[in-house]
C-alpha cells in the first residue's frame, strides 16, 4: 500500500455510495457544491488534465477539496490504458500519461491516492501497473446495464471486502452527451443502492458534466439531486474515495 502519512486514517465505512464525477468540468462541479452540502454528500472528482487549469478552476478545486470532496487522477489525455500500453508500452504509459498528471496534482496540493480509468477501458495488466502509484482505481461496467436490477450483484461490494478491495466498478449515471439522450431507466442502479442500504458495502457510480445540456457527457442537475436524494432516504452516506478504509 503507498505510504501517505495524514491520509492513513482508521476509516470506518459500513454502507456508502461512492458518487464519481470525470474529467475536467470543475466550474459545473463547483455550481453544484450547494447540493452536494444540502445532502451531507461528498464525492470524489477524477481530474484529467491537470495542466491545462487556470487559476479559478485552482480555485474552485481547492475550495471543492477543502469541503471535504476527494480529489483523484484520470490521467494526463485521457489516454485509454490497454490501448496506449498496446501501442507504446507500460513504461511509456506511465512516464507520458500517469505520472506527469499526478505531478502536477501533487504540486497543485491535491494528493490524488485514487485513479479512475478513462472510458473504464482496465484490463488485469493496466490494475498490476497503477496499483504501484495509487491506493485504488475505478473501472465500470457498461453503461447499458444500467435498468437491470441483477446490476446490484456487480457493483455492491459487501463491506467485509472494502478494505481489501482495491478496484472498484461504477456505473454511469449521466443524462445524455450533447443532443442524445441517455434514457431514464435508472433501476438497476437504484436497486444497487437498496441493496446497499440493506446489506452493507459500498455501491460506486460515475458521472461527468452537471448541466442540463452538455456537449460532453453530463447529469443534469434534477438527476442528480434525486439520486441524493433517493440515497439520503435510505440513511445511506455518499462518501469520497479518500475516505474507504
């Protein structure tokens, strides 16, 4: 396990959902924050590109951090890693796309532990590789699956499994990307959900944009407040990666 001094703390999680958001929408994210305070959620933000902030993005980030949000890596371009790592090599992947984004997290003042794979695209090879650099990463499962309750099966990680489990699986929540929308059958991540605020463990979920449109993949901020809510219902905490024992 990385050594990570302040951030090797006895955390307790007995039933949470993780609430994911990617990629760099940091001002959307930032609009957002009076939902995430009027559920007592705090989530994690997987950011790629880090380089290409400016200082209000910094700014919104930092403020965004210190109200308890995760933040983690989602690499440097966004590179899928078993393809890049296909094309150029592990080490390649490492020293042009890993690395040079968690550096400059580091340097901004954000420890990033975590690292969610862009477009989930993971394979047991690319987990050996950045589980060297991170304390846990997060693949997902199709997006279709999304409206089948068997979902909770797959996604829910019995909380006797949590500490040692260190990939996790998500599943997007978003609207829609642009003029298409994604469909609003939700069941299989509510029942994933029921199931952790019955049986215990975490159930972990990815978004990217909050917008009512987007030309990027986004949740529309109704969607969003009504999975808070849902969750807020069943006394179930939304917690950041940071935060998992």
């Amino acid at each position: 396990m990385t050594e990570h001094g302040d951030h090797d703390q006895d955390h307790h999680v007995d039933r949470a959902l993780l609430l994911t958001f990617d990629d760099r929408h940091i001002r959307e994210w930032a609009a957002a924050a009076p939902l995430f305070t009027r559920y007592g959620a705090r989530v994690t933000f997987f950011v790629c590109e880090p380089d290409r902030l400016d200082r209000d993005d910094l700014r919104l980030l930092r403020r965004l951090a210190d109200d308890g949000h995760t933040v983690g890596c989602h690499g440097l371009r966004h590179e899928r890693a078993p393809e890049f790592i296909a094309a150029h090599g592990a080490g390649a992947y490492l020293d042009r796309e890993v690395v040079p984004a968690l550096d400059a997290l580091r340097r901004l003042g954000f420890p990033a532990w975590c690292f969610a794979y862009p477009c989930s695209a993971r394979d047991e090879r690319t987990d050996r590789l950045l589980l060297t650099l991170f304390e846990r990463l997060r693949g997902g499962v199709s997006a279709d699956r999304r409206a089948d309750p068997c979902l909770a099966d797959e996604l829910r990680v019995p909380a006797a499994d949590v500490p040692a489990r260190r990939v996790l699986l998500g599943c997007s929540v978003d609207s829609g990307r642009g003029t298409v929308a994604y469909g609003d059958d939700l069941a299989g991540v509510e029942a994933a959900l029921c199931r952790t605020a019955a049986d215990g463990g975490v159930t972990t979920l990815y978004a990217h944009c909050v917008a009512e449109a987007h030309e990027a993949n986004h949740v529309t901020p109704s969607r969003l407040e009504k999975l808070l809510a849902l969750a807020d219902g069943m006394s179930l905490p939304c917690v950041g990666f940071d935060e998992l024992p």
